[in-house]
C-alpha cells in the first residue's frame, strides 16, 4: 500500500483538497484508491447537508492525477506533465448523499487511453461494495 506522501509532491492537489488517503493497488493501467476524507467535517466539499454525490467526481479525478503520478514516477521521467481536467461524461450518480456511517470510499480508475497531449480514464467510487458514482475523465497536458 503506498501513502499519499509518495505521490503528493506530484499532483496538484495539496491540502484540504488532497482527498486520496492511500493507494492500495495499481498497474500500468489502473488503480484502486482509498479515502476516508469524506467522514472530516472540515472536508472542503461537504455541504450542511453532507457531501452530495457529484463531489465523487472528484475523487475520481484525483485518483486519475494520482495514477499519471505514480506511472512517471516508475518511468523515472525527468518532468511531470502538468494536466487539467477537461472533461466529465456518463457520469452516473447512484445516491444523492454520501452516508458517512458507511466507511470509507474505494475509487477505482482505469486508463481507457493515453498519449503526448492527455488520457480518457473511466472511475468508479464504491463505499461497501455499493457503487456510488461511475463516470469518464479526459485530462490534456496543458503542456502539450
């Protein structure tokens, strides 16, 4: 299991926003991320009413960013490429809340594609093995 002090010098979110807790497997091609930050009730994204299910999106964003980090890291690639999430589709949301009393949050991602100019990743975040939210991102290097 590698802990978010291995990649976060190497993704954009820092912080309050850094909603990865840990990694508990990845390849090439995938990965599958854990968080318990939902369950803080500082946590940025939550709202009087709790956290609402579109915020998922953004686990499953941040678990793409983490992978893009973790695949140059064993490249050993002299640069990070800096990303920008430019897209979000067939995004599906399976409840409205998330229920705090059900633990943590397990965000799944797969790498659908990926060249010089960014990659279509599709994610999944499941609490209890009840899926919550499941969607496509497209992120462009705003290098490229």
């Amino acid at each position: 299991m590698l802990t978010q002090k291995e990649w976060a010098a190497y993704i954009p979110h820092a912080g309050d926003m850094a909603l990865i807790d840990a990694v508990h497997a990845w390849d090439d091609t995938s990965i599958h991320a854990v968080s318990d930050r939902h369950t803080q009730n500082d946590h940025p994204l939550r709202g009087a009413s709790g956290l609402h299910a579109v915020h998922l999106a953004e686990y499953g964003a941040q678990a793409t960013a983490v992978h893009g980090a973790l695949r140059a890291i064993s490249r050993a690639q002299a640069k990070m490429r800096p990303g920008r999430l430019v897209s979000l589709r067939d995004l599906r949301l399976m409840v409205e809340y998330v229920d705090l009393s059900k633990g943590r949050l397990d965000v799944h991602a797969e790498c659908l594609s990926a060249d010089e100019s960014g990659a279509q990743y599709r994610f999944s975040v499941e609490q209890g093995g009840q899926l919550l939210a499941s969607g496509r991102a497209a992120v462009m290097h705003t290098d490229a």
